[in-house]
C-alpha cells in the first residue's frame, strides 16, 4: 500500500508540474526548462496506455514515448514470459536476442546485459533488458534499450529510472483493475442478498391468483421475470436512473400485489435526471429496506416515498418510509451494518439483510466520500435514506 501511495504521489506531482508549466509556459525559454518540460510532456503520454496494463496495444503506444525519454536507438517492450510486445525504432531483428534476454532478467530479477547482440553490423551495440518489478504482482514484464557502445553508469540509471516510472504505471493499472474486480464482486455479493424472502412469497403471491385471476398472476409473472432479468444481468457495475426506477416498479408491483391497499407508494421524480448513471442496484436495497420497516409493526400499512430532485450539479434521490424507524444511536456507533442485519426495530422478524453498507461503499468508490447514504430516522418517525450522485463524472458510464 505505500508503494501504491507513492505512486500515486509520483503522478500527481507530474501532473501538478504540468499544469504549472501550463500556466507559465510563456515564460519557460532557458533549455533546462524547455527540457524539463519535454520529458514531463513525454511521461504524460507514456503513462496513459500503461495505465491499461501491460499488453501488446498498451506496448506499441507506450514504446515511442519511452524512447524518447531513454534517448535509446531502439525501445521493446515484454511480458513477464519473454514474449516481445512491441519493438520501436530499427534493428528490429535483434528482437530474438532481446526475448532471450528478457527471459533471463525475468528469471533472475535483475537487469541482463548483452554486448554485441547478433555480430555482425550489430557488434558495437548493447542491449540492455531491465525487468520491470511490481510489488504487488513480481516482474510485470521487461524493458528492453539498444544503444551504440557500453552503456555507463548514468545510461543504466537513466534506463532503471524509466523503468521504475513504467513500473509505476503499471502498479496503478493493477489498483484500477483490482478496484474493477472488487466492484464486481460486491455486485455479486448484492444479488446474492436479493431476499429469498421476497422471492417465495412473490411466487407465493402470483400462485394465489392463478386460480382466481389468470391474467393478473401472467402479469405478475411477467413483471417477476423481468425484475429478476435486470437484477442477475451480466452488464456493467453501472446503469442509469430510469432503468434503476423502472426495476423498482416491477419490485413494488409484486408487494403491492400481496399487501394490496396496506402498502402505499409515492413518486416524484424530475424528467431531467432519468439519465443520470448510478451504482447497478443502488435504489433496490433502499426501496426493499423502506417496504420491510414501512410496514413492520404498523396494524394500518405504510408509505413509501421515493423522490430524485435535480440539484444543479448533482442528482439527489430518497426513499423514505413511515413506519418504526429506529435509534440513531446504531447509526453512529455502526450504522448501516446494523440495518443490513436486522438488528434494528424491523429486524426483529424476517432479517433486512438487504446491503445498505453495500451500497455506501460503492458510492464512495465511484464518486468519493461526499457521495455516501444519509440515513435520518428516529424511533417511531419512520426512516429517510438519500443519496446525492453527480450528473456526469468522466470515466463512468453505464
């Protein structure tokens, strides 16, 4: 975790240089400075089809620019088992040497020297393959540099350098790909908490009217085929409101159909912010929450209200029952866990395991700490979830 933090440091000081520069580059006109911001500019644009990882597309976009910052005849890159990637610039058939060396240095984690590759016309050149080391995945693959005559001690520093730079890069792929990787699985942990409850007693429901109303129970059993089908979709962690709403509807059609008049629902949602992209399955969890404690305990039924505003820069959505509510006191000393549980006052019957907690994380991780649940309540005043999500927030889409 500190390397990944120092890198990420590392490139935030990149990019804070360069906007500097930005901001001044009418005055940068010694050399040192028209230096200093050509391999700042030739970094930046290594870093980007690195930040993918490390594949043979990532490689040839990634070469040029790593050549130029190492001054090299000629750059490649390989995968951690030898296999050359990309090759930029000539002498191009020494890429057979450089696989072999680059299997060594993955080997022995070090950097492997060989002088005079080939004979011949190549005899007065040496390729240099530097492994590049990721702490948390081994080597990641190798960096390979040809250049005219022995290399000295500031060529293999400047060499290890941008190695240590693409290594970098390549760590931050990884935490991105990671991140990826554990959105996924919380997508998954989240349907697999879809109340078992709420499934029998859904079938429950439609068997009921199979008899007395066939069209109602095909209705119903359309709208749980479809409620299902957008909830175990195999589509990204993402989707937008209008499509979250529309599962919503189909949810709370099956309890209406079991509780009838006992259940009430209240909609007000803004046209304009049907198209703004939210965590896959962020409302169901709070809707199916409000329906357990907006009835639990209450001889009359309840209410549920679910409103989305537009908030300038910013989509606002609540859900908000009026049923039991519970202790802010569980809020502050573990708060949503406590409601995901069941251990607050609705708890007490059928587990409101739906993740709550789930859900707050996945806000955070997408759009930052700003963006988590609000949960107000107190017992007996029923229970109000909001969520604020940001109407456009680059890289997330559904």
């Amino acid at each position: 975790m500190t390397t990944a933090l120092a890198v990420v440091a590392a490139a935030a000081l990149i990019a804070g240089a360069l906007l500097i520069w930005s901001r001044t580059r009418r005055v940068v006109t010694t050399p040192a400075e028209r230096a200093v911001h050509s391999a700042l500019h030739t970094a930046s644009l290594a870093a980007v089809p690195l930040r993918r990882g490390l594949t043979e597309e990532s490689a040839r976009e990634a070469a040029p620019h790593l050549r130029a910052l190492t001054g090299a005849e000629a750059l490649a890159l390989a995968d951690a088992d030898g296999t050359v990637l990309a090759w930029d610039g000539p002498h191009a058939e020494l890429a057979e040497y450089f696989g072999e060396a680059a299997e060594r240095a993955v080997a022995g984690q070090r950097p492997v020297l060989v002088a005079g590759p080939g004979r011949g016309e190549h005899a007065g050149r040496t390729l240099i393959a530097q492994p590049l080391l990721i702490e948390s995945n081994g080597v990641a693959g190798v960096l390979g540099v040809v250049n005219t005559g022995q290399p000295g001690p500031g060529r293999l520093g400047a060499v290890a350098e941008v190695a240590r730079y693409a290594c970098g890069q390549l760590e931050l792929a990884e935490l991105d790909a990671s991140r990826a990787r554990l959105d996924r699985a919380e997508v998954r942990a989240l349907r697999a908490q879809i109340s078992p409850h709420f499934i029998y007693n859904a079938l429950n429901t439609i068997a009921s009217f199979v008899r007395t109303d066939p069209a109602r129970a095909r209705e119903l059993i359309l709208e749980f085929a479809d409620f299902t089908r957008y909830s175990f979709r195999a589509a990204g962690e993402f989707t937008v409101l209008s499509d979250e709403l529309r599962n919503i509807e189909r949810y709370l059609a099956l309890e209406r159909a079991r509780f009838g008049d006992a259940l009430q629902v209240r909609l007000r949602i803004a046209p304009e912010v049907l198209g703004v992209v939210l965590p896959f399955l962020a409302l169901q969890p709070l809707v199916e929450n409000a329906v357990r404690h907006g009835l639990a305990g209450a001889a009359h039924g309840g209410t549920v209200s679910i409103v989305a505003t537009d908030a300038g820069t910013d989509c606002v959505i609540s859900v908000e029952d009026d049923g039991v509510g519970m202790d802010p006191d569980l809020l502050r000393s573990g708060a949503l866990d406590a409601v995901d549980t069941g251990t607050g006052p609705a708890g007490s019957g059928e587990a409101a395991h739906v993740g709550l907690a789930n859900v707050d994380d996945r806000l955070r991780a997408a759009f930052g700490d700003d963006y988590g649940l609000v949960v107000e309540t107190a017992p007996g005043a029923g229970t109000k979830v909001s969520l604020r999500v940001p109407k456009f927030r680059a890289g997330i889409r559904p």
